[in-house]
C-alpha cells in the first residue's frame, strides 16, 4: 500500500529564496525569471513532496522531519529543496537553491 499523498505548502522564506535568486520576469536574453520557474518546475517539487516525502534523504542529520530533494530542472541544471514535516501530515517548503548556470 502506498503512502496517502501529503499537502505541500511552500512558506515565505522559499519564496524569498526564490525571488533572491531570479529575476522577476523572463530577461530580454530569455534567462528565465519567476514565473517561468513556478509555472515549469514548482509543481514538480510539490508532487515529489506530496508524494514521495519518505523517500527522500533527511536534510538534516537526526531530524527525519527534514527532507532534501535535488531534481535536475526543466529550466535550470540542478534545483535543491528542503521540506519539513508537520504534526498534521503536511510538508512546508523552507529552502531552496537553484543553480542556474551551466558552466
């Protein structure tokens, strides 16, 4: 029997992290901004949260409330998401790094 699937919420500070590190809309040299990144890789990430949150290798030694999962993205070579479990069986999204260059 699989595992029921979890609710994903992603928190401030991920969104933070997000803004931090693209641009808000796709630059004139077609780098990718924001919306691109929500609308090509964001449901991605919650879908392996929601339905693959035991699976993934804890972030933090110890801590098997924290999860990391490291994709390869749709737009971006590597993305890293740490998610961390709730009482109520939810996962919230607390960091994310993505690596958006190819050299």
């Amino acid at each position: 029997m699989t595992a029921p699937r979890r609710v994903v919420r992603a928190t401030p500070a991920f969104f933070e992290d997000l803004d931090r590190q693209l641009r808000a809309s796709r630059g004139s040299d077609g780098e990718p901004g924001v919306g691109d990144f929500q609308a090509f890789e964001l449901l991605r990430i919650v879908d392996r949260f929601a339905e693959r949150f035991d699976d993934l290798p804890a972030a933090v030694a110890g801590r098997d409330d924290y999860r990391l999962l490291v994709i390869d993205g749709v737009l971006f070579p590597a993305i890293a998401v740490v998610g961390q479990l709730f009482g109520d069986g939810a996962v919230e999204l607390v960091q994310l790094d993505i690596e958006t260059s190819t050299e």
